[in-house]
C-alpha cells in the first residue's frame, strides 16, 4: 500500500510539473500585460491630480 501512494505523489508531482512548465509562459505575458496596464492608469490617476493641484493652487 505504501508503494502505491508514493508511485502515485511522484507521479502526481511530475504530472503538476509538466503542467505548470506549459502553462507559465501563457501566465507571463498575461502578467505583463496586467502590468502595463495598471502603469498606465497610474500614470493617468497621477497627472489628474497633478493638474488639478495646480488649478487648485493658481
């Protein structure tokens, strides 16, 4: 019975492994993607409030 459950997690393991090697670069350029877009907005938040700083201080 311990054999069977220890065949199993390594099977189990490298299976996980395997999935997680051809799923990861999909994942990456999605981050990336997420990345750049929150960067983005950032930086439109940031000259919003900087132009209206500088309205508020004329």
């Amino acid at each position: 019975m311990r054999k069977g459950f220890f065949n199993g997690l390594l099977a189990g393991g490298l299976i996980g492994a395997v999935v997680t090697m051809f799923m990861t670069p999909q994942y990456k350029k999605e981050m990336v993607q997420d990345t750049r877009q929150v960067k983005n907005r950032a930086r439109r938040v940031i000259k919003g409030v900087k132009t209206m700083a500088e309205d508020w201080m004329k």
